[in-house]
C-alpha cells in the first residue's frame, strides 16, 4: 500500500514541476 502511495505523490510533483515550468 505505501508504494502505491509513494509512486503517486512522485507522480504528482513531477506533473507539478511540469506545470511549474509551462
């Protein structure tokens, strides 16, 4: 369960960085 959760909060930022940038 906790990986799954790790994986989506890494997700998350790298779609935040992404944002960020654009």
């Amino acid at each position: 369960m906790m990986m799954i959760l790790i994986e989506l909060q890494m997700e998350l930022e790298l779609r935040a960085h992404i944002i960020i940038h654009k």
